[in-house]
C-alpha cells in the first residue's frame, strides 16, 4: 500500500489523535487491529515486517508501537532493539504465548507490556489505552471522532448516524463494516477480509458479510441497484464509493 498515508483512520481522527504503528506480518489481524484503534479513534500505521515498520518510523515517528515477534525477515526482537537505539516510545508486543524466559526477554529488550495471540482486540485497545495513559497523560486524547461521507454523518462512539437528515443507530457490526469500507474508499474488500473485520468469533461465513452489509444497507437507505455508499464487485466483495468530506463535523474540535 505505497501510495496510501503512512496513518489512516476511517473516521478521520483529530490530528492530535495519539499515532499507532501496528507491525504484524498476518493481513488478517492488521485490518482487525487496525478496525478496532481506529474505531477507538487512533491513528494507524501498517507494517507487514520489521523494514517496513522502521521506515514508517523514520519517516514519521509514532507514539506507540504494536510488534509481532514472528515476522519475516528482521524478527520482532531485532525490530524492538533497533527502535531502542533510537527511542523510548512505548511498545506493545502482541505475539504467540512464548516461555517466562521469552516474555521476560521481550521486557529486557525494552517492551512496555506483553499481549498474548489470540487476543481480544478489545483488550488489545485497552492495553494501548492503558500504555499512553501512562507514558503522555496529556496526549491521550483519542476519542472516536465524527465523520462525514456524502450524506451520511456518523460518531463511532455513540454508533449514531445521520443521513439525509434522517437519524439511527449502527449495531457495533456494522460499524466496524463502515469504518473499514469508508476507510479504503475506492477499495475493493473481499468477503473473508470483511468477515474478519466484522466477527470476532469463527464459524460465521462470509454470506454473514452480505447481511450485515444489507442491513448497512437498508439503515443508510443505500440502494444495492443504483448505490451511493456500498458498491457491489459481482464476486469480489463490496467498496465504499461516496466521497470522504475534507472536514469532519465539529465535536472534539479545539483540543
Ligand atoms: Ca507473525
């Protein structure tokens, strides 16, 4: 993804929002953890391997870093030592369940805390909550922040939407939907990467997409035969097609 911001959020976040920098070599778990801080109302950066990951840090530093030790290439442990050289940001490793010795390695190296895979995604925002509360108490600023797109209005954390002037409320589904569709406009996002984005649980299958995508649907009053927000790709997946508003609409403005 060369030509996209180093950090995105869907939901346009505050500049001042704290920027996370998210190194994990498996796709589907960066567009979950990316769905879920940005949703919190982060900005995020994706690396699939530890290069990647140090020249998103030269090039704009985040103020946490989230590392996967299996990587490809330059291993997780390598990637924390050389961000060390140079840095104290807090750094959150969210890898497989190791040994005490391993753990307590991590910690040696210089990370700030240690999530176990699987994880929660939930508790994984809280465990990055809970790191910047501690390390820039006055920078911790991130609150899902409203957006627009077109004609819709949305508050990730009220899950309230307005469109055409018309008001509802998003189940927290098809919210992450949204976020994830809205955050690629233009994107094609297949099935399974949706399922993925959309459950937290297994055995959903990806026809469990095309509901919640027509329930979106049917709320935003989106038409799937002549659409303005999700678009249909006939055996690819869906993408969002309504522009992005360069300004989002005021709340948590000023700070
Ligand atoms: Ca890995």
């Amino acid at each position: 993804m060369p030509d996209e911001p180093l950090y995105a959020g869907p939901q346009r976040p505050a500049a001042a929002a704290p920027r996370i920098l998210v190194v994990e070599d498996e796709p589907r778990i960066r567009e979950i953890v990316r769905a879920y801080l940005a949703a919190a109302g982060y900005q995020v950066a994706l690396a699939a391997d530890g290069r990647r990951a140090l020249s998103v840090f030269d090039e704009e530093p985040p103020d946490l870093v989230i590392v996967d030790l299996l990587l490809p290439g330059l291993s997780g442990e390598a990637l924390i030592r050389a961000i060390r050289d140079v840095s104290d940001v807090p750094i959150l490793i969210a890898s497989a369940k190791r040994t005490d010795d391993q753990r307590i390695e991590g910690f040696r190296l210089g990370a700030d805390d240690y999530l176990p895979k699987p994880y929660n995604p939930v508790e994984l925002v809280e465990r990055v909550r809970a790191i910047l509360r501690r390390t820039r108490p006055a920078a911790e600023t991130a609150r899902p922040r409203s957006f627009a797109s077109g004609r819709l209005q949305v508050d990730p954390a009220t899950r309230q939407f307005r469109v055409d002037g018309r008001e509802g409320r998003l189940t927290p589904t098809e919210l992450r939907l949204l976020l994830a569709l809205s955050g690629m406009p233009g994107a094609v996002l297949d099935r399974e990467r949706l399922l993925a984005i959309a459950t937290t649980g297994t055995g959903d299958s990806t026809r469990t997409v095309d509901v919640h995508v027509a329930n979106l649907r049917r709320k935003l009053g989106d038409d799937a035969g002549d659409p303005w927000a999700i678009d249909t790709i006939p055996d690819a997946g869906y993408r969002w097609i309504a522009p992005l508003d360069r300004e989002p609409a005021p709340p948590g403005r000023g700070q």
